[in-house]
C-alpha cells in the first residue's frame, strides 16, 4: 500500500463511516460529507436529470446549472430551471448537505437568498417540500441522492475537489475544439477582442468628457479601479458623492497628512460604512485618529451633500479580504489625491503618457510604465501604516493600501483608457500609438474567476493557458468574449457561435 498514509482511513472511522453509518448509507440514509461535495456534483450535474424531481414530486428540468460563486452569497448564480410545465425560472442556486441547513444557516432569514429559485440537497432530512425566503416566498427543493448518476462512493473517488469549479469538465467548451484546430488564429482573435475592450473603457471616459473636465474624469476613473470589481459601482457613487473641487480643496491642505486625513473624514462619513466600527473596542491612537476625523467631518461636511450619503448595504465585504476592504482603498485613494495636489490623478497620467510618447522603444516605455506604476504604490502613513481597519489592532507590517498589483489595474483600467481620450480629441497619432503599443506589451495581471473559466473553456487546462496567455490584451480578450458570448449564453454551451467565429477568423486570416 504505497499510498496508503492512514489519514483516509482515520476520515473514513471518524467522519464518513463512524457505528453503523455503512449500513446507513447503502440504504439511502445521511451520512456526514463536505458540502464541496454536493457543490461539484451540481456543478458537473452528476444526476439522472431525466428523472430528477422536486422532494413534492414535480419534475426538474435543469437548463443551466449556473456558475460557481466563490464570494458571498447563494452558491450558484444565474442559473435556469423548469419545474414540471411552468416557465422558466432564472436565479440562483442554495446547496447543502441536508434539507435542514437552509434553516440552519439562517437563510429564510437572509434577503441576500431571496433570488434563489432552487434549494438542492444531498439528503431531505427537514420534512417540509419547500424551503421559504426572508419574505416567505416558497423554495422548491430538490433532494439529489436518489437521482446521482454513480454510486456516492466511486463518484467522491472520482472528483477533484481541490481545483474545482475549474477543473470540472462540464466546463469545458464546445470552442476548445474551434481552439485546438486554430493554431495562432485564437490568440489572433482575443488580441482583437482585448482592444476592443480597451476601446470601450476609451468610449465611456469620453461620453463622461462630454460633461465633465478631464481631472474630474480621472478621478472617478481611478475611484472605480480602486473598488475593483465587486465595489467598482459603489465607488463611483462614492466619487459623486465627495466631488472633485471638494477632494481638491481638501488635498491642498498642507502638510499632506492632513488633506489626506480631511478626504478621509470625508470618504469614511459619506460612504456609510464608518458607523460599522465598534467604538468599545477602540485603543488609545484609535480613539485620537477618529477624533481628528470627526472634527474634520464637522468642518467640511457642509461641503458635501448629506442627501448623496451612501448605506453600508451598498458595499461589498463579505467575502472581501481584510487587505482590499473599502475603507483601506478609500485610505489609499486619500493619500494618492493628497500626494496630487497639484493636479491630481488627471497630472500624474498626462505626465505619463508624455513619457510614454518619448521613450523612443519598448525598454523605455516599460520604465516609464513602471515608474507611473511605482508613483501610485502607498505604503500607508501615520495611523495607517500599522492598521488594516480602523480599530483593528496594531501590527508591525500591513499590505500597502495600494500595492503593485491594485495600481497595475489603476494603469490598465483608467489611465491608459484616459490616455487613447486624450490622443482622440487632441488628434495626437504619437501618443495613440504608444498607448497601443504599451497596452500590447502589457504583462497579464493577476488571473482572477473569469479568465481562469474562459481559460478552462477554450484549453481544457491552466497549464495550457498559461502558454498562451501571456500577456493582459488576450486576458482581457478573454473578460470581452465571456461577456458577448458565454455570460448570456446560459442554455446551452453547444448552441455557442463563438466556436466557428473562431473558424472563420481563422480561415480569412
């Protein structure tokens, strides 16, 4: 037994099998397992679909299983179901070990499960044929243990949990065939997809230009890269909220600690996720920087309109970790703006794309890409060099506020899309084709849910698109493919047309 550690064992006596629980599973009966479990049989539809029911007996026809969500919330979204000959219901999907956990875990408590359309099981242990929303809504329920296309035990064997949801071969596309006989012509295709994306970015900064200057559209530009994509929306509203002239006064307070500690007084107040904080349980330097916030606050908040303050429900934490939770990037943004007095976010890109217009070749326009980048890095000052959150206790060392992999995105998602603005209406051709060529050179960024799909979809393996996604123009190829083709395509993947756009690109190239 060279594989044998005893750990499977030990698993199998305490957890799985225990007294008696053999029996009870050949019988149909509950036995403990990890929910991932259940979550990967959904996902790869491990079922007899054709006879799949309700736990009252309607019939279940699953349509789209819906995608795997690793944030808060329900544990698949978007899916589409039909029950018996009713229309179709699009929603998410709740998973559990039991019936019961849906209860347990307070979700008919919970308004963020209210959009759930299914609630499947492993086993019905609740007795009740539907499960209820907050608003008493019912649930159909499906029981899955009856209806597993293998035995559990050869279907837990035969699952990866590890990698999954990106592993799993129902994943993989019908385009990966398309992909496979393309040669170069894939990469081709997403490289035109990617600047198409960054064109679109370009699109929506020059409608903002219609009405707005150029500094103010920086700003709420590189507002929503700092909220990345879960709070991108509700720092946008953040910026109308705390507009630009205020952020502008407020930053040329001097010294620089204090406009930023001023625009943090501001953000903090107006984006309602201040009041969260739990004054008990505050120490000393805490109780003095919340002081100088809320003398701040009563200072400007005139400035502001207090009809534009945002909720605490409007943001995005859980499943946030600590290092990227609003109130840090808003800490960070406080300190980029302060350090920008004298122009702001719009000075420090107009002074980068005249270094990228300069540079004269590639080693010089990926210096001065590194520099724009290094110019926005915070390290955090004062009460923030040694905190995560306000209140949290104090440490040697914390993440940057805004690190190397945030402004990275700041350069992708604001300035360089500012900077094709600034060569449209300025008719500047150097300045256009440097940005093109910088963005075309462009290391990939870190790969996060979409592009790892989109990756498993068209190569089948990461180890395969890691070879072939090399740079950031064919990743955000990817996002730009996703969103025309796989995000509304929940039917069927097989009725897709990307897979002979892919063939005739190919053909005509």
């Amino acid at each position: 037994m060279r594989f044998a550690s005893g750990y499977r064992e030990l698993t199998e006596r305490f957890l799985l099998v225990r007294e008696g629980a053999e029996e009870e599973y050949v019988r149909g009966r509950i036995v403990p397992i990890p929910e991932r479990v259940v979550r990967c049989v959904w996902y790869d539809q491990r079922l007899r679909r054709d006879a799949l029911t309700t736990v009252d007996g309607r019939r279940v026809e699953v349509i789209s299983q819906g995608e795997w969500n690793r944030g808060g919330g329900p544990d698949f979204l978007d899916a589409l179901v039909r029950i018996d000959n009713g229309p179709e219901l699009r929603g998410n999907v709740e998973i559990h070990v039991r019936t019961s956990d849906w209860v347990r875990h307070g979700h008919h408590r919970d308004q963020a499960y209210d959009n759930v359309i299914l609630h499947a099981a492993m086993w019905n242990d609740a007795g009740p044929a539907v499960a209820r929303s907050s608003g008493c809504s019912s649930i159909a329920q499906v029981e899955l243990f009856p209806h597993l296309d293998l035995d559990l035990w050869d279907l837990m064997l035969e699952l990866d949990m590890e990698n999954y949801p990106f592993c799993s071969q129902s994943r993989i596309g019908a385009c990966s065939e398309a992909a496979r006989e393309s040669g170069g012509a894939l990469i081709e295709l997403l490289t035109l997809a990617g600047k198409e994306r960054l064109f679109t970015k370009a699109r929506r900064f020059l409608k903002r230009l219609e009405t707005a200057p150029f500094e103010e559209a920086a700003y709420i530009g590189f507002m929503e890269a700092a909220g990345y994509r879960p709070n991108k929306k509700a720092f946008r509203k953040l910026a109308a909220a705390v507009p630009y002239p205020v952020v502008r006064e407020a930053a040329a307070r001097r010294p620089s600690t204090d406009g930023a500690e001023t625009i943090q007084a501001l953000f903090f107040q107006q984006s309602g996720l201040y009041r969260s904080v739990k004054f008990n349980e505050w120490d000393v330097e805490t109780r003095e920087y919340v002081k100088r916030l809320n003398a701040l606050w009563e200072q400007w908040r005139e400035r502001v309109d207090a009809g534009a303050r945002m909720t605490g429900g409007e943001w995005t934490v859980s499943g946030v970790r600590p290092a990227n939770f609003p109130l840090r990037r808003m800490a960070g943004m406080s300190f980029l703006l302060a350090a920008g007095a004298g122009g702001g976010p719009a000075r420090i890109v107009l002074e980068y794309g005249e270094r990228l217009k300069t540079a004269g070749t590639e080693r010089g326009m990926r210096t001065a890409t590194r520099a724009f980048i290094e110019s926005l890095v915070c390290a955090g000052d004062g009460y923030w060099a040694r905190r995560l959150a306000p209140g949290s206790g104090a440490r040697d060392r914390v993440p940057a506020l805004i690190g190397r992999s945030l402004a990275r995105t700041m350069a992708l998602n604001a300035a360089l899309p500012l900077l094709m603005c600034r060569a449209e209406s300025g008719n500047d051709g150097r300045l256009y084709d440097a940005v093109m060529k910088e963005y075309a050179a462009f290391p990939a960024l870190d790969v996060h849910q979409i592009t790892r799909l989109m990756s498993y979809r068209l190569w089948g393996s990461h180890a395969a698109a890691r070879g072939a996604v090399k740079k950031e123009i064919v990743q955000q190829g990817l996002l730009q493919v996703f969103f025309d083709f796989c995000d509304g395509n929940v039917r069927d993947c097989r009725s897709c047309s990307f897979p002979g756009m892919i063939g005739k690109f190919g053909a005509g190239r």
